[in-house]
C-alpha cells in the first residue's frame, strides 16, 4: 500500500489537471474523471488535509498539476476527461516508464517527491544484468562476491554480542558460527544490537568487508560493460528513458524550486546525443559504494556534458537482516541530466 504522503502527492498532481480551481473543493467533489482512486483513499486524503500534517505537500502536488495543465508541453489548457491513477496495483510485466497518473490515455506522468532514486534492484540484476531483465540468481550477493570477509565481519558480530551482555546465553543460541546458517531469529538479534551500540572491535572487520563488496562489484559490473553501444543503451535503463516520452512532476528537495521535467525516448535521445565513456569505481564509506559516470556529446549544444551517480549496495533492512539490494541514485541536478528536459 503506498505511504499518506505518496497517495496525497500524486492524486493531487492529478486532480488539480482538472482545473477545478480550489483544492479543497476539488477533494470535497471527488470528480469521477479521476479513475482508480477507492473511497478510503478519498477520505484519508481529506483527513489528511484537514489534521494540516502534509500542506506541502499538498500545495506542492497542486502546482505542478495546474503547471502540466498549462504547459506548452503538457495539456495546453485543455481540461483531461480521464486521469488515471496506478495506485499500489503491480503491472503484470515491468514497465520502462515509472508512471503514476496516465492521463486521456497518452500522457504518462512520474510524480517524484524528494527522492533521487532511479532504481532498486537486487545486485545482480545491476552488476550482471544491467538492468536488461532477469538474470540467474546469485545466492547473497554478500555471499558471493566477499564471502571471506563476511563471515570475519560476522564472527566479530558475534563475539561483540557475546561480550557485551545484551544477548543471554538462550539468544545467543540463535545466532550460529557461520553466516550461512544465520536464520531469522539470529538476524532480528543482531538487528537489535547493532541500533543500540556501535563497537568498536567491528570496525576493522567491517571496513575490509565494505571495501571488497565495493571492489568487487565494481568489477563484475565492468566485466560486462561492453562496447559504446551496449553502454549506451545502460545509460538509457539507468536514466529510465524508455520507448515512450513521459513526464516528471514533483520536487528534488523540500526547499529546491519544482521539478518539471519531459523525457526523451530512447530514440529522442540518439538523436541529439552520443555517449562518449562511461566509467564506473568502487568507493567504500559508511556503506559498499560503487560510483558511475556517463561522459556525453550533446550535438545540438555542441558542447560536453556528464552525468553522475551511484550505487549503494546495502541490506535491505539492516544488517545481516534482509536480502541486500543495489540503490542507484541520480548525483547530478535532474535539469542537468541530457535527455531530461524543463517543462514548456
């Protein structure tokens, strides 16, 4: 089920298309034109507005609705009669174009609010795949590419919770010698215990376990790169540019100007520019990073341009709790990225 604060930003993007003119009457109206939105959803969009915990939001999503509404590149002023809202249901294939409103049935909006996420994806399906569909499963990524220092970075868990007396000798039961064998129950401890102190006898262990998963993913991903076109075509799934234009409606930060951007196709984008180097380079921090750099020829400008991002490699829920993902994130300013273009 979404979060309050998503359903409040994208229902409200849509329904002020509508060119109703005032938003609260316009949630008190619940107009019919606005498809896929149930009753309970309705009511805790009022509730939302009224308890006051999400006006930004609101105001927010809000303007950049009448904004699309107006735009030059949007609807020109011309009132849609159907606004389409995806809401938590999951598409039966993955689509290229991370929609949350269709509207008249040819425009397709992103509402993106305060997040650079591109994707999140197991590792492999980054590292091995590259983003190019399903791929064979590796096991724990953590498992496969740093095995040895894994389990030192466990053991050293391990002996710190014995040692600090926050586990009893039953719970300690729970978390065996190897890694491999850690259940449930043994991840929700060392979850736990690792919310309430920060040892130091860890630390070592865990910066040698953070610099392999970065290294080495960082090489299995430039393993299979391979040549400018096939790295092309991984900038446009990094980016999400896809088979059909779309747009992106909402803020990159709580105090940033909006964002109101239209995407390039792929075949938009090939148009205008070329894609010079791509690079990508482990740097370990607080976490397993892997950094990416897209160098490209923007012909129309005549001028270079690069875009940046990286990737957090990361257990999904806390550490040794979860299966580990790969974040991609966007570093470089939306409006700066090529193939992203401001609202007209």
């Amino acid at each position: 089920m979404p979060s309050l604060r998503t359903e409040v930003t994208e229902i409200t993007t849509g329904l002020a298309m509508m060119g109703l003119g005032d938003l609260d009457w316009a949630l008190a109206a619940r107009p019919a034109e606005i498809v896929g939105v149930p009753d309970a959803t309705w009511d805790r969009l009022v509730a939302a507005r009224a308890a006051g915990d999400h006006d930004a939001d609101f105001h927010r999503a809000w303007d950049n609705g009448l904004a699309f509404l107006r735009a030059t590149d949007g609807l020109r002023s011309r009132v849609p009669t159907r606004v389409e809202w995806k809401g938590p249901d999951k598409l039966p294939l993955q689509s290229d174009v991370p929609a949350d409103l269709r509207v008249d049935r040819v425009y397709l909006v992103s509402c993106k609010y305060l997040s650079k996420v591109l994707h999140n994806v197991a590792p492999t399906g980054l590292f091995d795949g590259g983003l190019s569909g399903p791929v064979a499963r590796a096991g724990d990524w953590f498992s496969t590419v740093a095995p040895t220092e894994l389990q030192r970075y466990y053991e050293a868990s391990r002996d710190e919770l014995a040692a600090s007396g926050i586990a009893g000798a039953a719970e300690l039961a729970h978390v065996p010698e190897m890694v491999g064998d850690l259940a449930r129950s043994g991840r929700d401890l060392l979850k736990s215990a690792f919310k309430r102190i920060t040892p130091a006898s860890v630390e070592e262990p865990y910066a040698a376990f953070v610099r392999a998963v970065a290294e080495r993913s960082a090489d299995r991903w430039k393993g299979t790169l391979g040549d400018r076109t096939d790295k092309e075509r991984l900038l446009w799934r990094l980016l999400r540019l896809g088979g059909a234009p779309y747009f992106v409606l909402g803020a990159s930060t709580a105090t940033a100007p909006p964002m109101r951007l239209r995407i390039d196709t792929a075949w938009d984008w090939q148009q205008r520019y070329r894609l010079t180097a791509f690079e990508v380079w482990p740097e370990p921090a607080g976490q397993p990073v892997v950094r990416w750099q897209a160098n490209v020829a923007d012909r129309e400008a005549g001028a270079d341009v690069s875009v940046r991002g990286h990737v957090e490699v990361r257990w999904s829920h806390g550490r040794f709790s979860g299966h580990p993902e790969a974040k991609v994130y966007l570093d470089t300013p939306h409006a700066g990225v090529p193939g992203y273009h401001p609202l007209g």
